[in-house]
C-alpha cells in the first residue's frame, strides 16, 4: 500500500503471500484498502483489511477480499460524510451500530454477485471443488454463490471527534497508546475456534459484526493496528503477538514512517516463513504527534 503521510496522522500497510502458498502456487487472499480526505489534520481516514477463507468451497476468496475491503471503505465513507455536522455522538454510535454492518454486507453481496455474472463458474473449478471436497461441496456452492468469494473484514475509522472499530471473522485489531500500552479495542470473539470463522458469506452476515465506538477525549491512540490471522498465527503465543504493537511504535519513531513503510513487506515475509506459512496483511494508522514523543 502507498504511505499515506498527511499532517496529524499517517497510514501504512502491505499485504505477503503466505509461504505455504508461494510452494502450492496460490494467490494471496488477503486485501488492504485505505482512503482518507487531505484536510489540514488529516482526517477522515480508513483502513480495512480483509483475509480470503482458504477453504475447498472459498475458491474466489481472493476476490471476495479484495470486494470486501472497498465495500468497507466506501459505506465508511459515505456514513462519515453523513454524519458530518451532527454532534451528538451517541447518536452517531447507534446509527453506526444499526446501519453499517448491513450496509457493508450488501454491498459485498452486490459486488461478488456481479463478478459471478461476468464470470460464471467454470468447469475448472467445480472439478476441482468436487476432487477436494466431495460433491456435496458443490452442491452447497451452488446454493449459494457467495460462499465462494468467503471472506473477514477488519476496518478503522478515524475522525476528529471518533473512531469506530469494526471486525467480522478473525484477525486483530490493537491500540497502542503513547507510553507503549497495548490493548485490543474489542473483546476476542468466542465464536472463532480453530479454523472457524463468522464470515462476509454467511446468509445474515450482518449480525454477526462486532462493534466498537470510542470518543475521542484526552489523546487518541498513538497507533492502531490491524491484521489477518496470518500474523497473530506466526507468533509462539499472545503476549509474543501484542508486543508488536509496541515495537512497531519505538520503530517509528527510530526509524521514521518511510523506512518502516520500506521494510515491512520483508519483516512480514519472513514472519510467514517462519511462523503461519499463511499469508499476511498489516495496516497502521498512526498519529504524527504521538511519534515525536519519547517514552522510557
């Protein structure tokens, strides 16, 4: 992803096909998107990052994620335009709540729907579908179309008055305050056991969001930072995987956000090589104030 470097806060991100993948000639399934506004402190900004399922039947999951995160930053964009000038933020927390989550899941539909138009599925990718999971594989697919294009969706949106999380499926959102604290803004789901996952493809997809509003008051978070599974995964365990957040602050801050923007396809190649095998997508959003500071 191009660094997005505006006055008050920046963004960064890159996208690695996963080890495992580069030796069986897949594609990477994850997708990074990111859009702000050039205003004089740099907000509005949004970053979505999205993670293709690699199941049999998700066979077009790369293109699901790459629909999904558009889908995110278009209708956050859209809501954030329309709730310019409203001040009551409780009532931007419940219209948040009430109207993205199926307004992102309707979107993705549509735009998946119209890629199955285009390009139906081929005999190609049935065949396959039935050798690795069976006929009834098939037959499930061809119930229901979307499951091919399967796919989780982790998106920010940070205003000067909010910012709201969003996450569906699996992967990592953290924060990281200016003294190095890490914390995740949402509570891990109880649902994503193994390789289970709620998902953009489930027929009431909607519901199954989690949602996070947080005013801004006192000083936003340094740094937040979001990831596919793949990164979490490539990790011995939690405290291993948080501390990232906290590194990748002193490294901005050492290093500056271009040289960090340079090296992170590398530091997440190899962290698929030796960790997940997967493949890994990591997208910063970082406020330029926070970087100047100096915490011992």
């Amino acid at each position: 992803m191009k660094l997005h470097e505006c006055s008050g806060w920046s963004m960064l991100g890159e996208s690695v096909t996963g080890a495992t993948h580069l030796r069986a000639n897949k594609p990477n399934q994850d997708a990074l998107h990111a859009w702000s506004v050039e205003t004089g402190n740099g907000l509005p900004l949004i970053l979505a990052v999205s993670d293709g399922h690699g199941s049999a039947k998700c066979f077009r999951s790369d293109v699901g994620a790459r629909r999904a995160v558009h889908a995110a930053v278009k209708e956050l964009g859209q809501f954030q335009a329309s709730q310019r000038g409203v001040s009551n933020l409780s009532a931007i927390k419940r219209a948040a709540e009430e109207r993205l989550p199926q307004l992102i899941t309707r979107r993705w539909q549509k735009a998946v729907r119209a890629h199955y138009k285009k390009n139906p599925f081929s005999t190609d990718e049935f065949d396959a579908l039935e050798k690795q999971a069976g006929v009834s594989a098939r037959r499930d697919v061809d119930a229901h179309l979307c499951l091919a294009y399967g796919a989780t969706l982790l998106s920010v949106l940070v205003t000067q008055s909010f910012i709201l999380y969003l996450q569906l499926g699996d992967g990592d959102i953290l924060t990281v305050s200016e003294t190095g604290e890490v914390t995740r803004p949402m509570p891990k789901d109880e649902r994503l056991l193994g390789n289970e996952t709620t998902s953009l493809a489930a027929p009431q997809a909607w519901r199954d969001f989690q949602c996070r509003f947080q005013a801004v008051a006192g000083s936003p978070p340094a740094l937040i930072l979001l990831s596919t599974d793949g990164y979490a995964n490539s990790f011995r365990d939690e405290t291993g995987f948080l501390a990232v957040g906290s590194d990748f602050l002193e490294l901005l801050r050492s290093e500056g956000l271009s040289k960090v923007n340079q090296q992170l396809k590398h530091w997440l190649v190899e962290a698929s090589q030796a960790g997940s095998g997967d493949d890994i997508t990591v997208g910063i959003v970082c406020r330029m104030e926070a970087l100047t500071m100096s915490h011992a």
